[in-house]
C-alpha cells in the first residue's frame, strides 16, 4: 500500500512521460519481434546484417543523446526535442513496409534511432527534474513499468495480427497510428522552470565536469553493453530452439509482463538499499541467461525459464541505471551526464551487434551467446570492486 501511495505523489510530469513511452512502445514492440522475421524470409538476410543494421542505428542515436543532452543543459528545454524525437520515429516506422532490400531496412532504423537520439536524454533529464533526489528511483521505476507494459501490447497486438493473416507490410502502415498519438501527448509536457537550473558553461570535451564515481561507472556501462547486442538475436535464438515464428511476438510479449510487474517496486527498492546491489544482480543474471542460452538443446522447457530471467535483469536495471546516473550527477548537468550514459551505451553497441552477429553466422550461435555473458559477468565483477574500493558516495551503498 505505501508503494501505491508513493506513486500516486509522483508529479504529473512523470506520469505523461510514462504514457508516453507506453504508447510508443506499443508502436515500437508491434514490429520490433517481426524485423528478424521480415529481414530473413523477405529481405533474404542473415545474422550479420542485423548486426549491422542494429549498431549502426544504436551507435548514431547515441551520438546524437549526447548532443541533445548538452543542449538542453545550455538551453534548459527540452520539450522540443522530445516533440522531434517522436515525432522522426513515427514519419520513420511505417516506411518499413516499401523496403525491398535490407540497406533500405537499415536508413529507417537509422532515422528511428535518430529520434530516439534527439529525445532520450532530455526525457530523463526532464524526469530527474520533475521527480526530485529522493524519488528517482520510483520514478525511473514506474516510467520503465509503463514503458514494458507498451512492450507487452505491442507484440501482442502483432500476434493477433500475424494470427489473423493480416501481411507483414500493412503491419507496419498501422504502427503510424500510436506514433501520432505519442506526438499529441508530448505537446501537453512543461519544461521544469529555468529558475531551477544553474546557468551552464560551454561544454568541453577535456573539461566535462564529470565525477570519478560517474567516469567508473560509465567504464562499467561499456563493459557490459559490449556484450549486450540486439534483443533480436534473443529472438532469432528463441525460433531456433524450437518457438514458431508467429509465436515469437507472444513470446517477447511474456518478456515483457516481467519488466512490467516488477520494475518499478524494484527500483523504488533501490532508494532504500542502494541502486549497485540490484545492478550487480542484473548483471550477474544476464550473464547466466546467455551462458546457458549458449549451450539450450533444442525444446526445452528451460528456454521460458530463461527468458522469464531475462526480464527480471530487465526490471532490475534499466531504471535503476538511469537513477544512478542523476544520483552521479549535478543537478545543473543532468542533461550531459544522461548523454554521457546514452552515448557510451550506445556506441559499445555498434562492435556488439557486429561481433555478435559475426560470431553467430561465422562461428556459430554458442560463440556469440558465450562471449555476451562473459561480458554480463565481467561488468559485475568490475563494479563490485570498484564499489567495494570506492564506496564513498551514499547512493553506491
């Protein structure tokens, strides 16, 4: 009941960004399950385009969060690039259903990514303003739940489509409808007022103001997204293991109902006990999903066991790493340290998704799966000591 009662304290602002998320996501998760579908039964592509599809799109969305995050430090708005960001995904997404070869394929994600470049860091940044030091976690916390729960209705709706005999290319025209209405919904966002900002320098590569603790973290931050490639591979993996392919979306959809449920009583388990114990958790439980993921026989039952896991890593860090970085970070930077994040998280995903998907179509699937869990395993290694050996910030406890 206090969790419920903390929530509906959270302000307004936090609340429409989680709407938000939720009805873009809806958009985003609908087709995200059939990309791999799409690119090999029509597109003809194997394992290392989509690698490449995806880190090139990954790495050029994470240059641009850094460039939105700064300037939303300078300019202290960021309703605007919030606004653009939706709006370049929902003109990008539909436009899947003309591409007749995956170079094609490749451009649309790259202008997807683009939106999502331009919007992420102001939208965390704007989420750390409305909701205060002593409620980030809750906040971060819910805005992942609803943002998993548009994870959960997406693909579901994908599912009843595909069941329906509905063809791949008109689902991708019908994502245009919740990509205007996430533009509609941004429109109603108030920037925090300027008074509440400190006025910030011009922003220097050498000279960024960035903490120790902050710098340690984000070395933590690339050690594991480089292992961290494409949730698609999961689901090029799940169809083959044995899931059909029109239930893929199903699957996914189950993933998602984990993150859903429990990201937000974890995260705000987080204010209380510290946001490196959930994180050395999800770390370490990625890890054991990919190493075993490496070596699953084909049918098993284990595989939602797994995946189910898979979730729960979800649930235990995406908000709390974002929680984290506001708990490193002045108030009058929080735009730069969420870019700083994104972009560091986003740029390690180009050589993941090139190497894992190299590995996977070259080597073979074991080779790639093995080498992202040694890297689950290493980044929890890695912040435990640094935690252990620098643990002088409250918010590491």
């Amino acid at each position: 009941m206090q969790l419920f009662k903390s929530l509906s304290h959270l302000p307004r602002t936090v609340w429409l960004i989680g709407l938000i998320s939720l009805v873009n996501d809806s958009a985003s998760e609908m087709l995200y399950p059939l990309i791999p579908l799409y690119l090999s039964a029509v597109l003809m592509a194997g394992p290392k385009a989509l690698g490449l599809i995806e880190g090139v799109a990954e790495a050029t969305a994470s240059l641009l969060k850094l460039f939105s995050g700064v300037l939303m430090d300078r300019t202290r708005r960021a309703k605007p690039w919030i606004v653009v960001g939706y709006g370049l995904v929902g003109l990008g997404r539909p436009l899947i259903a003309f591409v007749t070869s995956w170079p094609w394929l490749m451009l649309i994600r790259f202008s997807d990514r683009v939106g999502k470049g331009l919007r992420t860091s102001p939208r965390d940044a704007m989420l750390a303003a409305a909701a205060g030091p002593h409620r980030r976690g809750l906040a971060f916390g819910l805005h992942r739940a609803m943002d998993n729960a548009g994870a959960v209705v997406g693909p579901l709706v994908a599912w009843a489509l595909l069941a329906s005999a509905v063809p791949l290319q008109e689902i991708f025209l019908w994502s245009a409808v919740p990509a205007a209405a996430c533009v509609m919904l941004a429109l109603f966002l108030k920037d925090p007022p300027n008074e509440s900002f400190v006025l910030v320098p011009k922003f220097n590569w050498r000279d960024h103001k960035i903490s120790g603790a902050m710098k340690r973290y984000l070395v933590v931050v690339g050690v594991f997204s480089l292992g961290n490639a494409s949730n698609m591979f999961l689901l090029l993996r799940a169809g083959e293991l044995g899931v059909a392919q029109q239930d893929i979306p199903l699957l996914w959809a189950a993933v998602s109902v984990v993150p859903t449920l429990f990201s937000t009583p974890l995260a705000a388990w987080s204010d209380r006990i510290g946001r490196v114990r959930l994180l050395l958790a999800g770390y370490s439980a990625y890890g054991v999903v990919y190493l075993i993921l490496a070596y699953l026989g084909h049918g098993s039952l284990w595989l939602f066991v797994l995946y189910a896991l898979y979730g729960l890593f979800l649930a235990a860090t995406e908000g709390v790493e974002k929680a984290l970085v506001a708990d490193l970070s002045p108030a009058e930077r929080q735009g730069t340290a969420f870019g700083w994040f994104n972009m560091i998280t986003g740029l390690c995903l180009l050589p993941a998704s090139i190497i894992f998907g190299w590995l996977y179509q070259d080597i073979s699937a074991t080779a790639a799966f093995v080498f992202s869990g040694v890297c689950g395993f290493a980044s929890a290694g890695l912040l435990l000591f640094w935690w252990q050996r620098f643990n002088v910030t409250p918010s590491l406890h």
